[in-house]
C-alpha cells in the first residue's frame, strides 16, 4: 500500500543522548505526524520507525528519508547541538511553568531524556518542582520519570517544591509521597530546613498540617529550623515558631558548636529578626563552645552597624569580652573593614583606646587583622588612629607587611596598602624587608599564594627583596610557572643593567 502521496516533509531534526538522529516529519497531506529515528553508526543510517496515530510507513518511506538526511560530518554537529538546544528550551519552559510550548515540544522526547540531569544536576521533574506547574509536574511524572529521583546535591523533588515556596506541589507529595519528607540531602537538610532557609512560612504550616516533624535536626550540626530561618533573615518563620508551643523551644536550641539563634541572626545582618529573639528570651549573652565568640563579636566581623549599635544599648556588658584567641569587639571590626563600626566603638563611652589597643594571642594587633584581610580603608584609620601598631610584631615575628601578602586573592587591594604604608614620605613607612623568625619576607609569602600580580608588582618597587639575609628561597616556593618566569625577566633586566 502506498501511504505517500505527498513527499515526506522534515519538520525537526536532532540528535538524541543514544545517538540516535530523530526526525519529525509529515507522513502525509492528511496531516499525520511520526517520528522518524536514524541510528548514527560511524555516519551511517540504520532505520527504526516509530509511526504515531498508527500510521504506516514503508520501506519507500526510510528510504526517501534517509535521502533527506545524508548529511555531511559539519551539519550532522549542528544537528547535536540543536537537540542539545532543544532540552535546554524544554527545561527553560518548565522552570517558568509555560504551557504554551511544553506540550508539544516534551513529545520529543522519552524518559531518559527526562531524566538527564543538567549544569545544575536536575532533571525535568526537579525543574518542574522548582517552577511550581502542578500541571507540568504531573505530566512529566506520567512520562515515567520517578519522584524519587534525587538531584546531585541529593535534594528531592520535595526539597526543591518546598524551597521555592511550590505550595501545591509541595501538597500533591506529601498526600502520595510523604515518606519524601524523611529524606536528607548532602546538607543533611530536609524539606521543612529547605522552607525555613527561604522564609516559606506557608510551606511549614502545610508540613505541620501533614504531621512532619518540625523540630528534626541536621546530622552531625544540630541545626533546626529557626538557624536556617535566621540564615535567610526570616522574621515570619521566627514568629510561627515561636507562636506554637509544641515548637516554640527551638529558638533557644544551639548547633553543636553552641551557636544560638542569636548568632545566627547577628551573622546574616536582620536587625528585626535580631531584636524579636531578644524580646523571646533568647540569650543574648551565648558564646560559641569553640571559639568563645559572642554575638557583638559576630555583627562586628560581619560588619552588620546596625545591630552592633543594638547590642551596645541593650547589653553594653559585651563589649569587654574575648574570645579563645584573646580577640575583642576591635579585632572582628578591623576584619570586617567596617570604619564606621571602628568608629562607633571609639566613639562609645565604655571604650576606651587603650583597649582596642590590646593585641590577641600571638601579639597580633588590629592592623595585622585589617592587613591579612585586604581591608584598605580600614588600614588607613587604623594608622591613623593608632601609628605605632605599623612597627609592631608579633610573636612569630611577623610586621604588617608580612600579613599583607600572608594570603592570596584582592591583589590590587594588597599592593594599594603596600604603596600607601611603606611609601618612604610618610612620617614612619613600613619596613617592606622585614624578616619573620622563620625566614619569611613578603615576596615568599606572594609567591607561595601564587600572586604573580603582586610578585611583579615587589620585583618592581623592591628589587632587593630576593637578596635579604636570613630569609628563604621565594623561587623555590612559587609552584608556577608563571611566576617563575616573571623571576627569569627580573634577573635578565638587571644584568643589563
């Protein structure tokens, strides 16, 4: 029987993940659609048909096919890259839950291709969670796809619905699929972490609704609900908790390093977030078991004005503690390069110089922390306020400069600060050729963090660098090629000279 009348029209053309070339085409002038799939062996055609609307297709058929499709090697990678393309349309319509396309172009494709994770380790049923198209969801799940697949970062499809706030999927899964409320990702986080780190109030009251446990915890970190609440600066979050008394205690609960949710809120910088757990008795005075850290020390570091001046009103008492490592409020601000905090602890009655003048452990003075940080502005106030700490060393033996290029990355940052501090004009410049006790110079440090930038910019401004007593090879410590190579210009420059 001769089914065509018409020549075979090619609609899409593309390669699929099996190698496979599939070809949409018009079976006729009736309208009829198939799919036409050429397997690519070594460019070769073999043919396997599979006709909808059971459509025959004869061996004239394959044939003129295969006529139409007898490309050279060049167009065979566009053809993959076209199909390429057109799952990353299909996952674009999915996330921003469209209709309109999704229908016909998901019958392009089949459940392994569904399944195939993208850059971001989810497949089409994840997407669909994220975009929250109860519609689409249900229909890429009729297409085979599991709802217990997992993403990369081992989140589910309940995970992801319920960060992004999907409330009708969220719904949908925990009426047919509750046992995915129990399972943890990489983060060891479950769905009701996931809502709470995203300020779903509506996700939990569903989850509450439903009988989930709200005040599980993460393995081995002890974090609950209300720290991922404060990490995503939920004030709604903090409030339902705190208005059921069956969950109401977590906001007292610490992690294991003994952070509270004080020290959370004070880290992620929401002042209302902050003063409600105040107002709920929650600790203000809790320190961290690891570090001694309290929560001024926190907003200081983070460089969080506002909740810093907060703290000082309600508990100025704060002020004169230390950490483990002998740090005060002056240390975490000098961190933060925050010069207005700076500013605010000069300013306040309850400090005074000679306390912010006080080194931590191993003599390491507030410039050492400003220096090692790249925080220029704030080494600039710190000379200006305290010109004797640019001569001070530590136990280690180490000078500012040294803590300068002690780490790498902010190399413009780095050398703005070397120019400004040892610029020879000033009144006490700082000695760019100091040696620490163990050998080490500023152009060592460079080149063990493999800063080219910096390295060239000492070769340069300090030529002598290489050459001091006592300190160690900077070339035997560079792992770089490149710097190795800026050593070898140096050294010929100066032979010329």
């Amino acid at each position: 029987m001769d089914t065509f009348r018409t020549q075979l029209v090619i609609i899409e053309i593309y390669i699929d993940k099996n190698r496979a070339c599939v070809a949409r085409v018009k079976l006729d002038s009736g309208g009829n659609w198939g799919t036409v799939t050429f397997i690519l062996v070594d460019l070769e055609f073999s043919f396997e048909v599979n006709p909808v609307n059971d459509c025959p297709i004869n061996k004239e058929a394959w044939e003129l096919a295969s006529a139409r499709l007898n490309y050279e090697e060049s167009e065979l990678t566009g053809i993959k890259e076209e199909g390429k393309s057109n799952i990353r349309r299909l996952h674009d319509l999915i996330v921003q839950g469209t209709k309109q396309g999704f229908n016909r172009l998901i019958c392009d494709f089949n459940k392994d291709d569904l399944e195939q994770l993208n850059v971001r380790g989810l497949n089409c049923l994840h997407l669909a969670a994220k975009g929250g198209n109860i519609q689409l969801f249900k229909r890429i799940h009729k297409c085979g796809v599991s709802i217990d697949t997992k993403a990369t970062d081992g989140r589910n499809v309940l995970h992801i619905a319920a960060h992004h706030g999907n409330y009708a999927i969220c719904e949908y899964l925990l009426q047919k699929h509750k046992n995915l409320y129990t399972d943890t990702d990489r983060y060891a986080m479950n769905p009701a972490h996931w809502a709470a780190l995203a300020g779903e109030k509506s996700i939990l009251e569903l989850f509450m609704k439903y009988g989930c446990d709200l005040t599980e915890l993460t393995h081995p970190y002890k974090e609950n609900i209300v720290l991922f609440a404060c990490m995503g600066k939920s004030l709604a979050v903090c409030k339902f908790v705190g208005s059921n008394k069956n969950i109401s205690h977590l906001l007292h609960e610490k992690n294991r390093e003994g952070w509270s949710s004080i020290q959370y809120a004070a880290k992620s910088g929401n002042l209302e977030v902050f003063k409600y757990l105040v107002n709920e008795g929650v600790d203000i005075e809790n320190k961290s078991q690891k570090t001694g850290k309290n929560c001024l020390h926190t907003a200081c570091e983070k460089g969080h004005l506002k909740i810093c001046e907060y703290i000082l009103k309600t508990k100025p008492g704060l002020l004169a503690e230390l950490d483990k490592n002998m740090q005060h409020v002056g240390h975490f601000a000098a961190k933060s390069g925050d010069v207005e905090i700076l500013q605010h602890l000069l300013d306040h009655s309850l400090v005074d110089n000679a306390f912010l003048q006080k080194s931590a452990t191993d003599n390491i003075h507030l410039l050492h922390i400003a220096c090692r940080h790249a925080r220029f502005d704030m080494c600039l106030k710190i000379v200006k306020e305290f010109p004797f700490m640019i001569h001070e060393i530590t136990e280690k033996g180490w000078n500012a400069a040294l803590f300068i290029t002690e780490r790498a990355g902010a190399e413009n940052e780095r050398i703005q600060i070397l120019k400004t501090l040892t610029d020879t004009s000033s009144e006490s410049p700082l000695n760019a050729y100091h040696v620490s006790r163990s050998g080490k110079t500023i152009l060592f440090n460079a080149c063990v963090n493999r800063s080219p930038k910096l390295v060239q910019f000492l070769l340069e401004n300090f030529p002598d660098l290489p050459e001091i007593e006592k300190s160690m090879d900077p070339i035997e410590s560079a792992n770089s090629e490149e710097i190795k190579e800026i050593f070898k210009t140096h050294y010929q420059k100066r032979v010329k000279c």
